[in-house]
C-alpha cells in the first residue's frame, strides 16, 4: 500500500487537531451538543404519585447514585449503577438515598440506623451496612451526608448541642472517619446554623451559613484545616447559597442580585461572589439554580422558562441550554432537574416519563474522546503502515 506525502501530512494534522481538541473541549459550546438519554429505571415499585426513582451524582466511570421506591410502593432505598448507568443496585439501608460518588464507587448519603436518621460512607462499590454509619454530631440527633471526594472525606450537616442551644451545624469528615467534635465546621459569624453540601478533592468545602431568626443566608467555603469563610454577596444581592465546588475551586449555586430573585452563578477559580458569573436564565423564565459543576467548569441545574415551571439545563458559556431541546431519543420524556454532570460530559438528573417520575443519564453525543480516539486510531494505523514501508524500502538499498 502506497502513501503519498500529501496523505501522510493531512494524518498528521488529523492527529495535532485530536490532541488540541482535548485541551480546548472545555470552550466547546453546550449548544453545539446533543444527548442520548438512558432511562435507569428503578428497584422495583412505583408509589401512589408516580415516582420510581430520582439522580444526584455521577462519578467519572458513569456510576449513578439516587434513590428509587422498592417493589412495595412505599419504602425508599439507595441506588448505585454500575459503569454506564445500568443495571441499578440496591444499597440497602432504611429509607435511604445516596447523593454523591467518588470514582472509587464510595457513596455518601442518608439512611436510618438504630432509629435514628445518619449519614453514610460505603466501602467501594459496596452496601450500606452498621459500619457506613458515620454518627451524629455530640448532642445531636441526625445527620446527612452530601458529598464526598476522592479521599472519603463526607460533608453534609447534622443537629448539635450549643451554648445557645441546638444548631444545625455543616459538617466535613476525615478520609475514613466518622463524625465528632473535630468535624463541626461551625458558623459564619453572626449565624447560628450552616450546611454543607460540595467538597473537592481538595477538601474545600462549601455551603450556606444563616440565621433562623434574621433569614440571613451566605455561602461559605471551608479550607482544609481553616474556620469557613463567607464568600459574600452578588452585586445588590442580599442573600447567596452553595452546592458545589471543582477542583479550581469554582463554586456553583445560586443568589439574590440587584436584578433577580434567584439566579445561578459560578465564581472564578478560588474566587467570591463579587466577581461570579451570573449564568442568567432559560427562554422566558424568572429563576435559575445550579446543582452540580464538573472540573471541567460545565454547570448543570433547573430554571423555569415561558412554558414551564421547571427545566433541567447545561451551561458552559453563553446561555442556558434546555436539556429537553438537544435529545436524540428523548420522545414521551420532560427533564426538569439536572443534579451533576462528570468530565465526560455524562449528566444525571429526574424527569417524568409516561406520568412517572424516573432517574435519567444522559449522554453526549458524540462524546468527548470519540473522536480524538477515532483520529488517533486512523493516525496510528497510517503512520504504522509507512514505516513498515520504509523498512522495505531500504531493505532494497531505497533512501
């Protein structure tokens, strides 16, 4: 088989433009993309009001955590999916639901132990078991876990014992341990009460700092081995909360500005909100709210919009984009929460199906990889053919 020179550099342009695009894929434009949608179905039941099953996170491998009603239409267990978001397995527990997975399959959550409600870590791709309980703040009386990094480490919030009395309080766990004095991440000053919903693989937590008797509410981000420190306000704004935070430290969630009573942001890497990026809203809507953030610094949320009351939708630059706009196979679905989206662009969320509300997986298409696989592919077999030819070639004394 012949190459020309003129094959052979168009081969190496393919292969230059592969590797370039993994380094500008986060600038692709959310509205250049379309999404398959698997539907993951549930464990077994639907309740009286058409629920079977709802998403919160997705680790990197395409694992699914969420909860979903049990064959009897009553009681609620924990999911996890394995790669690829199916089949769906049960995590077992009591009235149960899992909200976040790290990339070694650990997933983090709420469940009832011994009567009590408490917050859970798995071991890898495990069950819920007496040993995933993480326990309670000193005093306290329930705990929720909701997140978890790469390490292990679990943040949530839980009731504890004050001098002003009972607080809500956020909480940040070691890599394998469980909660106690040294995990009460406190309160803003001049709060009485905090949550804790995002950590990164960092461990820099985030959450909202309030007051119950004011209605104070402000985001905070917790370093490692720092007090938590408010991240302010956006412009005009009176209150601000948190859900998520990257590996940049890019934090998502949703505020008060001079223009808007609820609307999505994201901060600069490391940055306040005095500086965030107002993500704006959905065609026609009032409200935006963010829920999840990849590394990548793609967001995912919920707004509403001329016709609806709620949507799911993807930003990562421009505006929201309408996830039920870009489905390849979505017929009969509408997708109205959007809760976390991975590196690969893979997000989870809930929507109704058919009058039930069931957990989603949506993937890009095509995705990313696809294509830098598919030219380094064509490349490689290319390149490869031509020094087998030049090994003939000057096996013959031809230079």
């Amino acid at each position: 088989m012949e190459f020309s020179p003129a094959l052979l550099r168009y081969a190496f342009r393919v292969a230059l433009s592969a590797f370039l695009l993994q380094g500008i894929a986060p600038n692709v434009r959310a509205e250049s993309l379309s999404y398959t949608i698997i539907d993951l179905g549930g464990l077994g039941g639907v309740s009286n009001t058409g629920f079977v099953s709802e998403a919160f996170g997705v680790n990197a491998t395409g694992q699914v955590v969420g909860d979903s009603v049990l064959s009897n239409g009553t009681d609620l267990s924990a999911f996890r999916t394995d790669p690829g978001g199916q089949p769906m397995n049960n995590l077992g527990g009591s009235s149960s639901t899992a909200y976040a997975i790290n990339d070694s399959g650990q997933s983090a959550g709420q469940s009832i132990f011994a009567g009590n409600l408490s917050a859970f870590r798995t071991d890898p791709n495990g069950s819920i078991t007496s040993g995933s309980n993480l326990g309670i703040l000193p005093g306290g009386s329930f705990s929720i876990g909701q997140g978890i990094n790469a390490s292990g480490q679990v943040v949530g919030y839980g009731d504890t014992s004050t001098p002003n009395g009972t607080e809500n309080h956020a909480f940040r766990t070691t890599s394998n341990g469980g909660l106690n004095a040294a995990s009460d991440l406190g309160v803003l000053s001049g709060m009485n009460g905090s949550r804790a919903f995002g950590i990164n693989s960092s461990g820099q937590a985030v959450g909202d700092s309030f007051n119950t008797s004011t209605g104070a509410d402000l985001v905070f981000r917790a370093d490692p081995g720092a007090a938590m420190k408010s991240l302010g306000l956006l412009p005009g704004g009176t209150y601000s909360q948190a859900v998520a935070i990257n590996a940049s430290a890019m934090v998502v969630g949703n505020a008060d500005s001079s223009s808007a009573a609820q609307v999505a942001y994201r901060t600069t890497a490391g940055g306040d909100l005095s500086t965030a990026t107002i993500l704006g809203f959905l065609g026609g809507g009032s409200f935006s709210s963010a829920k999840g953030i990849n590394d990548l610094g793609w967001v995912v949320g919920v707004g509403d919009t001329s016709t609806s009351s709620q949507d799911a939708w993807v930003w990562n630059g421009g505006s929201l984009v309408d996830l039920n706009t870009v489905l390849v196979n979505g017929q009969g679905w509408d997708l109205f929460s959007a809760t976390g989206i991975n590196d690969a662009g893979r997000i989870v969320g809930t929507g109704e199906l058919n009058g039930q509300t069931e957990a989603f997986l949506l993937v890009p298409v095509p995705e990313p990889g696809t294509l830098i696989m598919a030219s380094t592919s064509v490349v490689l077999g290319l390149v490869l053919a031509w020094r087998r030819r030049r090994a003939t070639t000057h096996g013959r004394g031809d230079r």
